[in-house]
C-alpha cells in the first residue's frame, strides 16, 4: 500500500489513529502530547492514574489536539479487550501503537519474591503481548501499522537489583525483531526505541546515589527529558522511518556505547 507524500509544514499523523500504553505521565505522556501535536487522534492507557491522564487529554485539547482516555491495565486480557472493542467501535481502526506501559520492583535476586518477579513480567512482557496481538489483528485487516516498543538501557547492559526489569527489556528487544519478520508483508513496521536515564517518576525512585553514580557514566553528563525519547518514538512511527524495521533507537545519551 503505497503511502501518501507529507506536505512540508503539514501534520504527519493528521487523521491517524494512535493508543500509547503507559501514557499518563513520563515518556508516554510525552509521547501522547508530540502525537496530537502532530496530528493523531490519541488514546491515552492508563491504569490508575485517572487524574494525571485527564490532565494530558486536557492539555492536548487545549492546544488544538484531540483524543480519548483508555483505561486499562494491559497485563489483564480482558481490559485489553475491552480497551481495542471501544477503539475499534468508534474509528474501526488501530495505525499506530507505543506499547509503553512498565513497572520496576528492583531488588536483588538472592531477596526477589516471585510476585515481584511476575509483576513485571506481567506488565512489560504479558502487556506487550496482548497489545500487540490485538493491534496487528486490526492493521493486517488494513495493511497498515506502525508500531513502537519502549525497551530500556536495562535490557542491554543489565543492572544491579533488576533482573527482572532487565529480563523483560531485553525480551522486547527480542520480541521486536521476531515481530517484525511476521508483520512486514502487512505493510506493518516495528521498531523499539531504548532510553536511558530519563526524568521520569521511574528514573526519580532509584536512591539518589545511583542516580548520581549513572550520570557520572553518561558521556553527556545529564539524565535525558521525556521529550527527547518521544520524538524519537515519532520518527520511527513516521514515514520519515519508512525503510527502519525490526530495529532498536538507543536514546541515553551515550550510556551504553
């Protein structure tokens, strides 16, 4: 499906369709705001952030965008269901997806529960399943998606006290790749992007310390902003990307070179 030329000036994702996961605050919040500014319509997940996500729709409007809130916890198949039944009743389709949505429970793996160990494998591993399988069964019916993993530093270099959270980062950098092999023919592109240390709430619940201890290693001397690693997020679901797939953007400022 051949695609349609943007004009200089004009809004890259005007009439798309966009569901962020993980986007009330943090890179998804950012993500959500640079979409509709851009000009998608944008479904922003939550699951219980209610209050923050409201104040992101609010803050699209404001600024002459639109979207929808789409409560849900993607680690639970019925929510998920439920969530892509209410996009697909009121746009009968799904272009783009941030699959966003993760947790850390950081400790070290000699004192790791099983619950802290499967929570998050639930919700970055299990989650990015669900989203996904139910987004590629609506783009592949319109042989058109673009898809974008957030993945972390975390799942290249590994980390102390995260084997979970570095486990499940490194398996959507696998799952990326094995996914776009199956969607190419689609006309669906999947890529992932890797941030580093970034100022969000996730980042500022690490102790000080460590904090401290990573910007020492980054080569730029500073954590990155949510912005950042959306617009790189943007590119890659753009046709600026058109001929990227399967691959990963590392946006952390040199950590991990």
């Amino acid at each position: 499906m051949a695609e349609t030329a943007t004009l200089p000036g004009s809004m890259p994702f005007a009439g798309k369709i966009a569901l962020v996961t993980g986007g009330s605050r943090g890179i998804g919040a950012a993500t959500c705001r640079t979409l509709a500014r851009d000009g998608a319509f944008v479904y922003i997940n939550y699951r219980s952030r209610a209050e923050e996500a409201a104040q992101i729709l609010d803050a699209i409007r404001e600024s002459g965008g639109d979207g929808a809130l789409a409560p849900a916890s993607v680690s639970d198949p019925d929510q998920v269901a439920a969530m892509f039944k209410i996009i697909r009743e009121q746009h009968g389709r799904l272009d783009l997806l941030v699959n966003n949505a993760g947790v850390m429970r950081d400790t070290y793996l000699g004192m790791m529960s099983l619950p802290e160990w499967q929570s998050v494998i639930d919700t970055n591993l299990t989650g990015l399943y669900l989203c996904s399988r139910t987004a590629i069964k609506m783009m592949m019916g319109k042989r058109y998606g673009r898809i974008v993993n957030v993945s972390s530093v975390s799942g290249l270099i590994g980390a102390a006290g995260q084997c979970n959270y570095s486990t499940t980062k490194a398996g959507i950098l696998a799952f990326t790749k094995s996914l776009a092999w199956e969607t190419s023919s689609y006309n669906i592109r999947v890529n992932a992007v890797v941030p580093g240390a970034i100022e969000t709430g996730m980042f500022t619940s690490i102790p000080q310390q460590e904090r401290a201890a990573l910007i020492a290693q980054c080569p730029l001397k500073r954590p990155g902003r949510p912005e950042e690693v959306a617009e790189a997020i943007v590119f890659l679901l753009s046709e600026k990307a058109s001929y990227i797939q399967g691959q990963a953007i590392v946006v952390d400022g040199g950590l991990s070179h």
